[in-house]
C-alpha cells in the first residue's frame, strides 16, 4: 500500500481520543482501545485534548525504527509537538528545559556529562548497598503494625534514599520533593500547580547547587559542579535542570514499578511461586525484564515531532507533524512477544522498550534494573507470607499522568 493511498485511515469524526482508559477490572493492560488501533494499523491518527491530532505508533517494529530516527524531534517548543494535557504543555513549555528535550548534538553533549554514575558498572558495584537499603526497610516493616502501605513504607522509600544519596539530596526532604513530584507529573493537576511544583523543586535545588559549590561532597551534583560549572562548561542552572530530572525520574518510576510489580505478582501467585524457589540471580533479572514488559509504567507514550517527511508503515508523516509512541503497547505486540498479555517470568523480555529505545533510551536503566532485582529477590524471601490487606477492587490505580501505579497497596502477612 502507498503512503499516498493510505494517507488517512479515518475520516475526522472518526479519530479517537488520547489518552485512552484502560478497562475497569484489568488494571495491568494498556487500553483496549490501542488494541484496537494497533490491529487496524501500527500507525494512526488521535486526537489531543488541544484539537490537534498527531500520529499514533502503536507497533513495534515502527516503534523501534523511530526511537532510533534523528528526522524525529524531542523538542517540545515546536509547533506540532504533541503534549498530551495542558497541564504538561505548560510546564515542558516553560523558560527552563531539561536535556531529555534537547535533539543531538546539544542532547549528547549534556547527557555525557551525567553518564558516568550510571553506567552498569558503577552501578552494580552499589548493589550491596542497596540491599542493605531494601534489608533495612523490610527489618522496618517486620517490626511494626500491620498492615502497612508498601507504597509509602517500602516502594517510595527504596529509590528516594538511593537517588538522594547518588545525587547528595537530603533524604530528610523526601516528603517535599515527592509531593511536588506527584504535582508535576499529574496531568490532573491544574497547569498552575504544576508550574508551581517545578517553580518549587527549581529553588530547592538552586540552593542545594549554591551550597555544593561552596562545600562539596562525594555525590553528582558536587561532581557537576566542580568539573562542569567551575569550568564554565555548565551553568549552575543547567545543572539545577539536570538534577530536577534525576531526582524525579530517579524515585517515580522506579517507586512504582515496585509496588505494581508487587502487586501483579500476588495477583499472579504461579508466577510470583517461580521467583521465590529460585536464588539464581539470572532467574531474577529476567523475571524483572519481564515485569518492565508486562507493565511499562510510562503508559502516555514518547512525544516527538517530525522534521522530515517519512513513510512509516506506509502512511505519510509530514514535517512538522506530531508522533507518540505507545511503548506499553508496543510491549504488548505479538509479533515481538508471543502471548503478549501473559505474564512470562520465563519470557526472554529483554528487547521491551519500556526504557525506549535509541539515543534518548533511558540513562537510569541500569540503576533501575538493579534496585527491581534487589527488591524482588528479596522482599517475596523475607516475607513468604505476603498478601494484600484489602480486596484488589478497592486499589486506586494512577491512571491520570506520566507514570502508571498505585496510590497505596496496604498488604500483611
């Protein structure tokens, strides 16, 4: 079929909402709807709350050969980016961005300098500190009245003091930055709160940077600032940018990739009976590949723009139109992964793109995986016995936003 033959599937009546909701009762699922999409075609046409109506990639194949495409743009101040709230074109839109909204060369050049602590290597070597992190918290909740919220009590806490000490946050702050995290990657939330929250994290971490300058310590933000802004190669609001994206990204994602990934997996107990037989760890980080697979907590998608004309899947993208890649979906795709809506722990998940793919892939997978591996070969051994405090019906699932999971999992054992 040719681009010019097949240049619009829909009539403009016909082109679909985006977001889409997920269906009541199946809360680990992408929206039927993308279902639907990605059976009609792997590329198509939704409409964004602003009127406008970017293309949609559902496949994944499509979606791989586009993450990797330089002709598509992370720029969210061009026209024809695709926001999917007003509340996130606000805050994107804003004076100050970070380098994940860059294209190369600048995104490269930024990104290499915060490379080094992330790197698999430096990386594995804190995974006896993390576990004595994940130790601890569960010695916590042992201790104490049950049942407890492993969102609060376990899930927020494990990624909040391992980026707090990567980077040379506080902990004892973690109470505020989670909130204004929460404000700021909430499409529910007013456009003015948003603003407000990353107004707020902004001024925190201008302090935090001011004080690392006139006494630095063993952690990122000292190493920014005495090799990048001393140099003058980085000024210190570039790394305040820097850091308010590690230090949000850093404990969001991964926090509810936790208590998800907890949850699917007591909701899946012949699964979650393989992980606890097993010490080995290549068992472990391939159950949690396939975690990251199955549940793909960045669940909006990739925004990008093109800036070229292309033919993706024989459908004719112009320069200047606006593109979203549904990685939940893609992870979802049979054609990549046999019986994709099984949960696998067996699977070979490791080509998910629930990190995305290409140049802008993830730059905090490896700390991600490690934490994932530590927490689940550990929390299901030391509490065998673990299970949900409350009917599965009652959970409230974060389905406005940036990042899919739960607001609280009260669980015992």
């Amino acid at each position: 079929m040719t681009a010019s033959a097949d240049l619009f599937d829909e009539s403009p009546d016909d082109i679909p909402d985006y977001p889409m909701p997920r269906a009541e009762g199946c809360p680990f699922d992408p929206p039927p709807a993308l279902r639907t999409a990605r059976r009609r075609s792997a590329v198509t046409k939704v409409r964004l709350w602003d009127g406008s109506t970017p293309w949609l990639v559902t496949g994944y194949a499509a979606q791989r050969e586009l993450l990797a495409d330089s002709r598509l743009s992370c720029d969210v101040t061009l026209p024809g980016f695709p926001h999917i709230s007003e509340t996130f074109k606000a805050r994107r839109t804003a004076k100050r961005r970070s380098f994940i909204n860059f294209d190369d060369p600048e995104h490269g050049r930024l990104r290499r300098m915060v490379t080094a602590p992330f790197t698999a290597r430096r990386i594995e070597a804190m995974r006896p500190h993390i576990q004595r992190i994940v130790d601890d918290l569960i010695d916590g909740m042992a201790a104490g009245p049950r049942p407890v919220d492993l969102v609060e009590s376990f899930a927020l806490a494990v990624p909040s003091l391992v980026i707090c000490e990567l980077l040379g946050v506080p902990y004892e702050d973690h109470g505020f930055f989670q909130q204004q995290s929460r404000n700021l990657i909430n499409s529910g939330s007013a456009p003015d709160t948003a603003l407000a929250a990353q107004r707020a994290l902004h001024q925190y971490l201008d302090r935090l940077v001011e004080a690392k300058n006139a006494e630095p310590g063993d952690d990122l933000l000292s190493e920014l600032v005495v090799h990048q802004v001393r140099s003058g190669a980085l000024t210190s609001a570039d790394v305040t940018l820097m850091s308010t994206l590690l230090l949000v990204a850093g404990h969001e994602t991964t926090a509810n990739m936790i208590a998800l990934g907890t949850l699917a997996l007591l909701e899946h107990p012949d699964q979650l009976a393989l992980l606890r037989r097993s010490d080995d760890t290549r068992t472990v980080a391939q159950a949690v590949e396939e975690l990251l697979r199955f549940l793909t907590v960045i669940h909006t998608g990739r925004g990008r723009v093109a800036l070229a004309d292309l033919d993706v899947e024989g459908k004719a993208i112009r320069a200047g139109d606006g593109v979203i890649l549904v990685n939940s979906e893609a992870n979802r795709d049979e054609t990549a992964f046999p019986d994709p809506d099984r949960l696998d722990l067996t699977r070979d998940a490791r080509r998910h793109l629930a990190f995305g793919f290409g140049a802008h892939q993830c730059l905090g997978q490896a700390l991600a995986r490690v934490q994932l591996q530590v927490v689940h070969s550990t929390l299901h051994r030391r509490l065998p016995n673990l299970r949900l405090a409350v009917d599965r019906d009652s959970i409230r699932f974060k389905r406005e936003g940036l990042v899919y999971g739960v607001w609280e999992l009260p669980v015992t054992w």
